[in-house]
C-alpha cells in the first residue's frame, strides 16, 4: 500500500551558507508513531510507525535513519552538513505500509 503519510513535517535549514561553511540541519516529523500496544487505560490505537527517514543534497543519499519500536512520537533528527556549493534536501519519510511524505529546501553558497 502506497499514499502520503499523515504527519507535518518541520525542516530548520538556513537558506543560505558561506562555501565551506557547516550548517546545522533540523529536522521533525509530527507524527504519533502508535506501537499498537495498551495505553495506560487499556485503549488500543492501530499500529502506525514512521520506519524510514531518508535525506538526499541534489539527489545522492546524504543521511538516513532507520527507526523502530522504541522512536518517540514527532521524531527529530539533527545533523550537520558542509557546504561547498549550492544544494537542493529532499527530505522523505515512510512508514511501515509504504507511505511517505516529502519536503524540499534549498540552501544557496555564495
């Protein structure tokens, strides 16, 4: 099964670096990531688990992550990256049932 996964997500990337420069990359997915476990009053929410996030500069794989049962809620990722040149981050999340969710920022060097 394939679709767009529910969730929003929120990327802090600045717009612009110096060549050379390292820029400090945020990331985080609203997202419950439900287990499908008991809650505390015994309510039993579907599985729903984001298993993937995927983050490429001008289309080659930069950073990725697995993630499993033990991932919180709105996961957040930081990580750094240094600039050379101007890029385009495609930043792709996919849950266990193949749906994913897509942003894109750009950073210009100069």
């Amino acid at each position: 099964m394939s679709g767009t996964l529910h969730g929003t997500p929120r990327i802090r990337i600045p717009a612009q670096a110096r060549p050379g420069e390292t820029i400090e990359v945020r990331v985080l997915m609203d997202h419950p990531m439900e287990t499908g476990l008991p809650h505390g009053d015994g309510t039993v929410l579907p599985r729903d688990m984001i298993a993937r996030l995927e983050v490429r500069r001008d289309g080659a794989l930069l950073f990725a992550a697995d993630l499993a049962n033990g991932t919180a809620a709105n996961p957040y990722h930081v990580f750094h990256v240094r600039m050379e040149r101007s890029a385009e981050f495609t930043f792709t999340w996919t849950d266990e049932r193949g749906r994913s969710a897509r942003a894109v920022a750009r950073v210009a060097v100069g």
